[in-house]
C-alpha cells in the first residue's frame, strides 16, 4: 500500500477490495493515528512551531504592541520568581 504525500497515514485509502488487505490498511491507519497522538514531544515542537510563526507575524504587524506583550511577559515572569524567591527565604 502506497500513501501519497496528499493522503495521511491515518487515512484508510478506498478502493481496496480484499478484506484482508482493507484490514491491514485499516489497522495500519490506526496505528499510525495512535502513533501520532503518542507523540508528545513531537506534537508539542509543532503547536511550538505555529505559535512562534503567529507570534513572528504578529510582531511584522504590529511592532509596537508584539514589543508591550513581551514586556509584559517579561514583567510579569520576574514577578513570578521574585515571589517564589521571596517565600523560600522566609
């Protein structure tokens, strides 16, 4: 069986007339399925990847705001560790 670049893994392609060749593709798309949402690590470099590439366009339209937000982050992370730092010294 033959997956084009325009077909996922996780499709079971049609056309397949033999049951025992539409079980194997079926059984090979669902592996692939669980395959895919098993892997964390590469499923989170992706989301990470989206959110940068927003984050890049964002920044292109709307310079002055991208340069608030990250402010703002930046702000609010040294908060975060300056409470934390504050607790643990007491």
């Amino acid at each position: 069986m033959r997956y084009t670049s325009q077909t996922p893994r996780t499709v079971v392609p049609s056309g397949i007339t033999d049951p025992v060749e539409r079980a194997r593709a079926e059984l090979s798309a669902a592996l692939a399925a669980i395959e895919h949402k098993a892997n964390l690590p590469a499923r989170a470099s992706e989301k990470l990847e989206a959110g940068a590439v927003k984050a890049r366009a964002f920044a292109d339209r709307e310079p002055g705001l991208a340069l608030a937000a990250a402010v703002g982050v930046a702000v609010a992370v040294g908060a975060a560790i300056w409470g934390v730092a504050r607790l643990i010294a007491r």
